[in-house]
C-alpha cells in the first residue's frame, strides 16, 4: 500500500530535466515502489552496442597528379579516427565525384581512383584492391568529351587490431593524362560490424 499521506517529492531541478526518458521513468517507478516519501534512485541504462562509427566529406573541386600513385589533395581527406572494438571488423566506405575527359587528338583513356590509407593501431597502404574506380578508353570521339560520374566503393575489413585507427581518403589519378583528373564531393564512412 502506498501512503499517499506523505509531502511528495521536490520538483525535478534543471539537472532531471536533462536526464533522458528512461531515467526519468525508472526514476518514477523507484519512488512508487519506495512509497511516495520513501528514497528516490536513478537507474542509468546504457545503450549496448554504441556504435563506433565516424563519417566526413570535403566538397572541394581539386585535381590530382598524373604520378599514378595514391596522393593526397590539396585539401587532404575526408578522415576519420575510430577506436576499433571487439569484433575487430569495419567497413570502410570511399566515394567522390570525378570529372576527366580528353584533349583535342580525339582519344581518350584516363580515368582516376579513390582507395584509403590506415594508420594507427593499423596501418593499411592504399590499394586498388580497396578503391573505388572509374576508367575509359575511346578513340575518335568529338572532342572536347568530359566524364563525369560517381562512385564509391565498400571494403569490409577483418581482424583488426583493436586501438584507435585514423583512415584517410587517397587518390589516384590513371592513363595519359590529356586533362586533369579532378574529385570532388568526397566521402569517406567506417563503420563496425558484428
């Protein structure tokens, strides 16, 4: 039996009044249970399995040199830093804009790729075999002839070790280079997995 005889509780002060619904809920209960003078107890419930996942984009428009090797831009990135947890598995998800086309002879075979660098607890070099990628070879077209296309590609990471891991979007320019290889509105999004 409840002895509603009792002053009830003070008003919540400003502090409860951030606490989230769950809390406030069990809060509640707590003092039914306890009798409406009885002890008041906040019971805090974690979200299990809180994601670790990070994500960033840069929008700029900048090319990349015709070294054929992964580089950074001028403006490096998009990055992102994540403690990797116990299932030791991510995603890695790359994915930009990319612009090329040909020059006046009428042929074009260029194209470019978006791969990532891993560096910290893990450290990964990048690699067409995580890349996302665009490629094509014409001849006798009009000229001038522009691509552009987006793309992206996911890569599932296993055994990982476990610490803090900062990925970096690289990119890679490919073939005769008539014109620049521009990227622009690149992404990048780590995500764990079971």
């Amino acid at each position: 039996m409840i002895d509603l005889s009792a002053d009830p509780p003070p008003p919540p002060d400003s502090t409860m009044l951030r606490t989230p619904r769950r809390q406030l809920l069990l809060s509640a209960l707590c003092g039914l249970v306890g009798g409406a003078g009885g002890a008041w107890a906040t019971v805090s419930l974690a979200a299990r399995g809180r994601l670790n996942q990070d994500a960033d984009s840069i929008a700029a428009v900048e090319a990349a040199d015709g070294s054929g090797a992964f580089v950074d831009l001028a403006t490096i990135g998009p990055t992102v830093t994540v403690t990797i947890g116990r299932s030791r598995r991510y995603a890695v998800t790359v994915g930009a804009t990319i612009t090329y086309g040909s020059s006046d002879d009428g042929i074009l075979s260029q194209g470019g790729a978006i791969s990532f660098e891993a560096t910290g607890a893990n450290e990964m070099p990048p690699s067409l075999d995580r890349a996302a990628r665009s490629f094509l070879s014409l001849s006798g077209i009009d000229v001038p002839f522009t691509v552009t296309q987006p793309f992206a590609a996911t890569t599932v990471l296993a055994d990982l070790r476990p610490g803090r891991t900062t990925f970096t979007a690289k990119y890679r320019a490919e073939g005769g280079l008539p014109v620049p290889v521009f990227f622009s509105d690149r992404t990048i999004l780590v995500t764990p997995l079971a």
